[in-house]
C-alpha cells in the first residue's frame, strides 16, 4: 500500500475505532486500539521508508516578525507600539523582564538576515511590517520616511538574493495612540487599517506578490482582550474577544476588497493567517468528547475562517454563545453580528488561507469551567497529553497536521493553504537542536501526505529564521533555525543542525525519512 493510503488508513481506524481508555489515560484492557500519536509511531515504525519529494512549484520559506527581530525601537521617527508600552511599564510580564527594545537589532543587520534565508535555499521570507515604524501614531497624520526606507531597503535585499518576499501587515505591534483608543475594539480600527495598508501596497505592491492582512486573530483578541495572556492583556472575558475579532475581520476584508480593487494590476495575492490546534477527543470513549474536539475546531479556527469562506461565525458559536447570552439576561448575544452588507464584504475575502500551527490538543467536554468566556460558551477545555514531547506549545504531534489539513480541505471546499508558519521551541541554547530537526521532518512529512491526499497546500514557512524575541516567553525559549547570542554587540547569528537539516530539503526539493 502507497505510504499516504497507509497512514490515512491508520489514522480512520484509529480516529473511528479508538476505544477502551480511561478518563484517566489508563488502558482498561491490553487489546484496546492505540491512540492516534500511538498508532502514527507504529506506522512509522513498521512501513516501508522513502523520501517524499515537494510537488512542483511548491513554495519553502521561513519567517520572521518586526518586533521581534527589528530591536530600535524608537529611531527612525518609530512611535511606540503597544508591546513597547506593556513591558517598559510592567517588565514582570515576561520571566526574564526582557523586551524587544534591542532584540535581534535587524535593523541595522538585515542584509545578515537576509543572506541566512539564501544560504537556506528558501523560496521564501515572510516579514511583517511595524506599523507604528511607518506610522508613529498609527494615522496618516503623520508618517515616518525612514520607517519607509527602511522596508524598502529590505524588500529590495530579500529580491536581490532571488527569494519572493511575503508581507504580513500586522504581527501583534499596534501602535499604542489606537490601542488607547480601544485598539481592536473599536470600530474605527477598520478605517485606520485600510490608510495604514493602503500606503504600504501603494509603496511596495509593485515588488511584493504575497501579502498577509493579519497574523492569528485568535491570539491577538482571546488572548489580548479576554485573557490576559498577551498585549494589551485586557480581561474583559467573554466580551473582548468577540468584539476584537469581529473588527478585525471586517478591517481584513476592507484591506482586501480595496487591495482587489485599486492595486488589481499588481496581480499579487492576499490572504490572513489564522492558527489552529487540531483536537482529538480526550475520551476516545465519550462522544461528549467527540463532540467537543469538533467544537474545539470551530471555536478555535472556524471563529476566524467560517465567516471568510461560509459568510458568517460558525453555527454553533452562534447557537452557544447565543444561548449562554439569553441565559444571563442580556438584550443582545456577546457575539456581534454581521450586517447582510458585511456578510458580502468578509465572505471569499482571501486568495489563500495562511495555517499556523504547531501542536494538537485534547479536547474534553466541560460545562464547569468559570465564565463568562469563549471557553465556557464552548464548553470545553483542552491540553496535551503529558507523553507528548516537546516544550510550551510546541508538544511534536506532526499526526495531527494532516488531519487539520484534511478538515480544512473538507470543510471549506480545499481552498489554497500556505502553511505561515509550523516549528519548535526549546530553551536550549545550543546548535544542535536534533529535536527541532525530528519535528520538522515529522510535520513535513505529514504535510506532504495530506497534499498527496488531495489538500491543496502549496508552501511551508518554518518558524523562525533566528532565535528572537518571543513575546511573553521573552528570551527563555528558542525557535530559531540559527542561534543568536543576544549578549553579543553584534547579535551573532550561528546556523543549527535544523537550519543544515532544511538547507538539504530545499536542494533535494524532498523531506527525508
């Protein structure tokens, strides 16, 4: 049997017929099925081995972010960012009080950065753009002409060495005069996204052919504005969340529709990157927790993804969110609704769907969980299992990649995928990462079988290019495929075993066994 038609047959039999486990994790008898990480390691185990070659035209890049990399982060007439603010004022928020002030300081080594990516073999280098570096204040009321000259000068680089530039419009650093007006909460943010867009594709559209609106909506609003997990750590649970991603979702479409529109002759592309976990059951035994995988899905990529392709949040958001609203006694569901013109402004507002992912979860039905929130609208709770290796969000279950791919094919009629970004982290300060490496291999390979099996998938962006700054985990966890000593006056940058490891991927346009 072919390897794709092998595994897809395991993973059914082991999705459909996994049975026999306890609430526990324990087998109750020896001849229960395996779990699906059990089951993939089997099959790894006993079928025939062979590399699987990249389909033509098939895309390999790696990424990076601006306030993770840039450093400076108050030359070049930069204005502050909401990141900026947070952890000046309140430095706890990350374990080792670390900020992006200096980071990577790519801005002044970004010919380095970009000779990384070509020493790669990369087809691709996905950047983003500070929106507060070309904007201080986030309005047109001012911009910043160094800020401009800056990415004009890495986009021309990122050309020069041969590689196609993808362009993330907003990776997380608001600039802090709209976060004060609410930020994403606030209808406004929409008008104010589509100037900020609208000068960058005026200035660059004619060199950049890939341009993502926003990076991950869900951790940028639940974790932003109802969880007090990220910047600007706001707990307004079970209301901010909705009202930051209903905005954005409109602020995306708008970029769009104006993109399609006004810069039509540039014939680029333009979609949203949007993260995902895959849920699996966390009770293989309980169809409440079947159940709860599925709504894990669309409360978790559905929220974002559904309304683009469908028109409207998924079903069953609207049915429990509108339900647990009604049952509180509030007027008005804590879900927003979208006008019918709205509707027509957000669905097919993609070229292709940017995927994030990283790891999978267990998902296990719950109605105890304290509320309000998404979490208790949902009625679930999800975490990994504890024999799953790996670090934070980034427990290696490169099974669970295929599946998403193929829920995704199945359920949004197999749109264009470009995988924006999959990697590893650990707190290892070393290169070589062999970790990183089995990760990598593992993800591609599963990757590479979905698109055998008919998703429609057509690049891979590795998180990251280098270890940076990571956001509340600061600098005690490492992502990069090339190390960085952050004491060093010049950020030296090293290559890992993984950076060798993806460097061979490239030349053989194929991912090992």
């Amino acid at each position: 049997m072919h390897r794709a038609a092998l595994l897809l047959a395991v993973m059914t039999v082991m999705t459909a017929a996994v049975r026999g486990l306890g609430v526990d994790g324990d087998l109750d008898h020896h001849d229960a099925p395996p779990r699906p990480w059990e089951a993939y390691q089997q099959a790894l185990a006993t079928e025939p081995r062979h590399a699987l070659k990249l389909p033509e035209g098939f895309l390999l890049g790696t990424a990076t972010s601006s306030y993770q990399i840039e450093g400076n982060w108050n030359t070049s007439g930069k204005g502050p960012s909401v990141w900026d603010d947070t952890l000046h004022r309140e430095p706890w928020r990350t374990p080792d009080r670390s900020n992006g002030d200096e980071a990577c300081d790519s801005i002044h080594l970004y010919r380095r950065d970009v000779e990384m990516v070509k020493e790669l073999g990369m087809d691709t280098y996905r950047i983003s753009l500070s929106w507060p570096r070309i904007l201080p204040d986030g309005t047109l009321a001012r911009f910043s002409q160094e800020g401009l000259d800056y990415y004009e000068k890495l986009v021309d680089e990122i050309l020069a060495k041969g590689i196609q530039p993808i362009v993330t419009l907003f990776h997380w650093d608001l600039p802090l005069t709209l976060q004060q007006l609410g930020g994403w909460s606030n209808p406004a943010i929409v008008d104010y996204f589509e100037d900020y867009a609208r000068l960058v594709i005026a200035k660059f559209g004619d060199r950049v052919k890939l341009w993502v609106t926003v990076n991950e909506p869900f951790q940028v609003c639940e974790f932003g504005y109802s969880d007090v997990i990220m910047a600007p750590f706001y707990n307004l649970q079970g209301v901010g969340g909705y009202l930051c991603t209903h905005w954005m979702l409109l602020a995306h479409a708008r970029v769009y529709r104006m993109y399609k529109k006004d810069f039509a002759g540039q014939n680029g592309r333009m979609g949203i990157a949007i993260h995902s976990f895959w849920f699996e059951p966390a009770n293989p035994e309980d169809e409440k927790d079947y159940a709860a995988a599925e709504r894990g899905m669309q409360f978790n990529l559905g929220w974002t993804a559904h309304p683009i392709f469908v028109g409207d949040y998924p079903p069953v958001m609207r049915a429990m969110v509108d339900r647990a609203s009604a049952d509180k006694g509030l007027l008005r569901s804590r879900l927003p609704q979208f006008t019918a013109e709205e509707v027509a402004l957000i669905k097919g507002s993609v070229d292709f769907l940017g995927l994030n992912h990283y790891q999978s979860q267990l998902a296990a039905h719950n109605e105890s969980v304290p509320g309000p929130s998404l979490y208790r609208d949902a009625k679930y709770t999800g975490s990994a299992h504890p024999s799953w290796p790996g670090y934070g969000f980034t427990k290696s279950t490169p099974w669970g990649f295929g599946k998403l791919l193929r829920w995704v094919r199945d359920s949004y009629g197999n749109p264009p995928v470009l995988v924006t970004e999959n990697g590893y982290s650990d707190p290892v300060q070393e290169v070589r990462d062999w970790d990183r490496v089995e990760y990598f291999k593992g993800y591609m390979r599963e990757m590479l079988l979905a698109v055998e099996d008919g998703c429609n998938v057509f690049g891979y962006t590795a998180w990251s290019l280098m270890d940076n700054f990571e956001w509340t985990l600061g600098y005690t966890m490492r992502f990069g495929l090339y190390h960085v000593d952050f004491e060093a006056p010049e950020k030296t940058r090293t290559p890992k075993v993984s950076a060798q490891f993806l460097r061979n991927v490239t030349r053989d346009r194929a991912v090992p066994p």
